[in-house]
C-alpha cells in the first residue's frame, strides 16, 4: 500500500472517530439535560417507575416545594393555559410524594379556571393557583379572577369500558393470536 493510501485511511479513521465522538457526546448532553442522568443509568435496573407513595406535608413545606417549582413562570397562551398549568403542578407535587388534584372554578360567564387543591397536615384542605402559586379561597357566590364563581368540581380520572365511550365495531372484533 503507498503511502498516501495509508494517509488517507488513517485520516478517514480520525474523521470517523471524531463523527462517533461528537454524536455520543450530544447524545449523552441531550439525554442528561432531560433527564439528569447520564446514558449509562439506562443499564442499571430503575427500583420504580411510580411515584413515591403519598405522604402528607405542612403548608409551610408545601409553599417552599410551591416555590421551587417554575411551572408559575410559564408563559400563558394559547395551547397552553390554566388546565396546562394545573396538570404540571399536580405531576411534581406527585413526584414529590404530595397528593393533589385539579379544581374547576366555573363562573357565571360559562369560563371556567383550574386551580389544585392539596391536602395539609397543619392546614387542611388548600387550594392553590398553579399560575401564581398563590393560596386562594374559592367559594359559590364569592368572586376569582373578578368572576363570580357558580360552580365547583373536582376532577376525576378513571377508567372506563371502551363500550362506554365508543360503538367503533373495530374494538369488539376478536382478534386471534398468531
């Protein structure tokens, strides 16, 4: 082999190297960046995958994990509003071991806001608005936002027979197994 072949393949074998090297590394960036944790975690067996078990806290620890959370610094708007909010404060509250769920307040006008509300050692029940993390009162008849507030709901999720939701036949034919 001459000499410039061999040149030229040690230099495709640097420039390769450095390809692998520079996309590893983004990778490994990327990856650390949303999850804190670095590519080779993904090798060790998680003990969890669930939430921590529910525990209850004091409003004084509640208000500094309140605090912590940057969810209140989003941005309102379009596609991304008070139920928006409400939901990625309730998951960190979870992931925090905290039991929450989502209010709505309805108003006169028909709109309606979604605050949280969150169960308290010291303090009872609190509820919070995920958009400023302030602790509210909310009451029928008494007045949020500068509405009226009609109506109070909690918000439920369970699961249903998909019967109840559809009558699509593709969901009731048999399949086999193959």
């Amino acid at each position: 082999m001459d000499r410039n072949k061999k040149l030229y393949i040690k230099r495709l074998a640097i420039v390769i190297l450095m390809g692998v090297l520079f996309v590893g590394n983004g990778f490994s960036w990327g990856f650390w960046t949303a999850t804190g944790e670095s590519p080779m975690s993904m090798l060790r067996q998680p003990e969890s995958y669930a939430p921590p078990a529910m525990q209850s806290v004091g409003l004084a620890e509640l208000t500094d994990i309140l605090a912590e959370d940057d969810t209140s610094e989003q941005e309102y708007q379009e596609g991304y509003n008070c139920i928006d909010y409400a939901w990625e404060v309730m998951r960190a509250l979870q992931w925090e071991g905290i039991d929450s769920g989502i209010i709505a307040l309805t108003y006169e006008d028909g709109t309606s806001h979604a605050i949280l509300i969150v169960p308290t050692e010291d303090k009872g029940w609190q509820f919070i608005d995920p958009q400023s993390d302030a602790l509210v009162s909310p009451q029928i008849g008494s007045y949020y936002n500068g509405k009226r507030i009609t109506k109070i709901e909690v918000m439920v999720l369970e699961w249903v027979d998909i019967s109840e939701f559809t009558d699509d036949p593709r969901f009731y034919e048999e399949v086999g197994n193959e």
